[in-house]
C-alpha cells in the first residue's frame, strides 16, 4: 500500500515547481491550517539550511515535542517529517493521501494543481499539528518567498549561506537571491543571518528595517575560539552576547562549525528559557547524515553531498584538513548542477576519480558527458555507470575514498551498506 501511495505522491513532480503559495494556501486552508498549531523556526538558505535545521531540532527536543521538515530525503521518504526522534510511519502517509486524495484530484482538474513538494509540505504540517507537536523546525525547500513552507508565522526566521544555485528561478544576482531567500522574514520577528557576503547583508538589512525585524549577523554575534577536531568530532567554544558554550558535535566537517553557531544564535534569540545543558546536549547527539559522513576507517570512506561549488569550497578545506590525504573520488552529478567549476574545485583533493550516475534517471547527467568537460583536471578518469559498482571498485581500489557531487548517489549508497540516516545519534 506504502509503495502505490508513494507512487502517486511521486507522479505529482510532474507538476514540477511552482513558485506561488496559492495551492498550499488553498490545500491547508481545507485542513484547518494546521501550520498554525505549533511554533516554528524557518530556515532557508542555499547551503546549510538542512544542517541548521536539525541542529535547532535537536536543542528544541530537549524540552518540546518537536518536529523536523526537511527536503530532500536521503533514502526514504519518511525522512523528511520525523516528529520526536520517529520519522513518520507510512500508516499516516497512506492515510493522509486517502483521506484527501478528491481533494487533490479535484484542484488538477479545477485549479491549479497541487505539486508533490506542496502535498508533502501540507502533510508535515498536518503531521505535527495532530502530534499536538509545541515546536517545529522546518527547511526551505527553495527560495523562501514563494516557497510552499512560507506559509508559516516562525518566531525566527534564518538565513543560512547563499549562492548561486537555482538562479534560473531566483535571479542571477546575489541581491536577487538574498531578496528571494529574505521572503521568509516575518513583521516584527528576529532574523539570524549566517552569510556575510556585502550584497547579502545589504539586502537583507533592507529587508528587516522594512518588517521592523531585529537582525543578528553571526559574523557579529559569536566568537568561535580553541577548535579541535579529528574524522569523529569536532570541539570548540563558542561566546556569545548572552552565554559560552564549550561544544563537541558529531559532524565532523569544518563547514559545521558556522551552522552549529547560528542554531545556538537562533535558540538563544528565541529566547525562550532553554538552559545551556539543552543546548550543548541538544548539539552534541545530533547528526546530519551525508555531510562529511564517515563511514568506514579502514578503508576511509567519507560521503559527502556537496553538490554545488560553494559546498565543494567548504567540503575540499575541511577534507584537507581532518584527513589531509589524497582520496580516490566517486562522483556523480545531475545535469542541472554546475558541473565544471564543481570539479575544478573538488579536483584539488585528488588526480583520480571514477564518475558515476546518480540515482535520478531523469536529472542525473551521464559520466560520458562529464568526462568531456573535465578530462582535463584529472590524471586517471574511470567511468563506472552503476554506482554501487563504482564504490565496490573503489574500496578494493584504494585506502581513502570520497564519495560525493550528489545527495541521490550518496543516499544510494548508504543505503547500499546499511547505513542509519536519522538526524540524531542513535548509539
């Protein structure tokens, strides 16, 4: 039953994306709008956003019944709404596609129909509202302004790092995107701003004086001392205007670090008596899996889904870093990606790579493709289509692999070995 319902949920990315909030307007308001029973902190961002929000889910479950939205799933669906260390049992995902099933059908054939990120969204707010949930953290899935999750009141509204990706539907400037990303600030509501790019900040500067909402820029806020770190964890204090924090998180990419300080800064401008031990705790036995995500010792394996060029900056320093040796990379790219200044970057880490195929047959770009654009960057380029044989051949290969260059080759894969992919330490 689970996999005929998934079926259809997924036949609704036919509608691809749309960039309005009437159909998840309309579609809560036929609910109760649900989103209206809990609390929420909203995340958007074109890097980090997922980090931060299970970072701010994990402080959050300490004290509240909490849940957590995020997008897109690494192996199962059932990822992206986890309420209270659970993601969703495929009992409600069956029911709740039953119970509104005409409705669905009835606005493709009225109005304009709903699209699979829209009925997802709607579901994870109706999920936690009938959790009776207190709080919940919720990821942008894109943009933020007409992104279908803005049609929550958050009591904090964050601003993770932002780039270049999806210009084609935000605009090609970096003060496009920040003012599309700055969609989800809310009148009079704080915003926490990680990024420090100078037409970020101006933007979003502008943006808050206009909502009459209190900005705090990490860059300002936090003061990171005494970082030390190895492949299973990263320590480091953390001072801000109210409190100081000694940190140990299981993340151990470097790129964490910022994230991890801007879901303390988000908690701590909430303002809402979580104690400092709900925090270090709350940090300290969460996980956010396929993020520098280590997998074995002997080989060295990491994953890692950095999928655009400011991830792969991020993903080569904390490598050279933490690991500081040459890997053989295995990775695969969807079309839509920028594929050639991806590798340039990531080709600083090694001279070998195997390309593979994605588990995306409609997006996933074909290695042969890629070879084409980057046979340059590399001293030995091994096409392997089948990813599960790309990373077989890897680890008899060599005694340090990279897997990385997308979230649907590296969520294959760690299904392929078993691996856990709650947003929490589950030892």
């Amino acid at each position: 039953m689970i996999d005929d319902t998934l079926n259809y949920l997924y036949s609704m990315k036919r509608f691809g994306i749309k960039l309005d909030l009437s159909a998840t307007k309309h579609f809560a308001a036929h609910l109760g709008n649900p989103q209206n029973n809990f609390r929420n902190i909203h995340v958007a961002g074109t890097n980090g956003k997922g980090s931060i929000s299970s970072y701010i889910y994990g402080i959050l479950r300490q004290k509240y019944k909490t849940g957590l939205y995020t997008s897109p799933h690494l192996i199962n669906f059932n990822e992206r709404i986890v309420y209270n260390r659970e993601m969703i049992d495929d009992g409600y995902i069956v029911k709740f596609m039953e119970e509104n099933m005409d409705y669905i059908r009835n606005l493709e054939k009225t109005g304009r129909n709903p699209t699979f990120f829209e009925a997802t969204t709607v579901m994870a707010f109706k999920y936690f509202s009938d959790k009776k949930a207190d709080y919940a953290s919720i990821e942008v899935g894109l943009g933020g302004r007409l992104d279908s999750t803005n049609i929550i009141n958050p009591e904090v509204s964050v601003i993770a790092q932002i780039g270049y990706e999806h210009f084609q539907q935000l605009g090609c400037s970096l003060t496009s995107i920040a003012y599309e990303k700055g969609g989800i600030i809310k009148n009079e509501k704080p915003v926490v701003l990680l990024d420090n790019k100078p037409e970020v900040v101006k933007e979003i500067k502008k943006l808050c004086e206009i909502r009459n909402s209190k900005l705090i820029r990490i860059e300002d806020y936090c003061k990171i001392s005494d970082i030390n770190y190895d492949i299973k964890s990263i320590r480091f204090k953390m001072k801000t205007e109210k409190d100081e924090y000694e940190i140990e998180a299981k993340n151990t990419g470097l790129y964490q670090i910022k994230n991890i300080a801007t879901a303390i800064s988000s908690i701590e401008v909430l303002n809402d008596d979580i104690d400092k031990s709900m925090i270090i705790d709350g940090i300290k036995e969460t996980r956010w899996p396929g993020r520098f995500d280590v997998i074995s010792t002997d080989p060295l394996v990491v994953m890692d889904s950095a999928h655009n060029p400011p991830a792969a900056h991020a993903l080569v320093n904390s490598f050279k870093n933490t690991v500081n040796k040459k890997p053989l990379l295995i990775v695969g790219m969807l079309s839509d990606k920028d594929v050639y200044s991806y590798f340039s970057i990531i080709s600083e880490l090694s001279d070998e790579v195997i390309i593979t195929t994605p588990n995306d047959p409609e997006r996933a770009m074909k290695p042969e493709e890629i070879k084409k654009l980057v046979y340059t960057m590399f001293r030995e380029i091994k096409i392997i289509n089948d990813p599960i044989e790309a990373y077989e051949y890897g680890i008899k290969r060599s005694s340090c692999i990279l897997v990385t260059g997308s979230m649907y080759l590296v969520g294959l894969l760690e299904n392929h070995i078993g691996k856990k992919v709650m947003p929490y330490d589950v030892n």
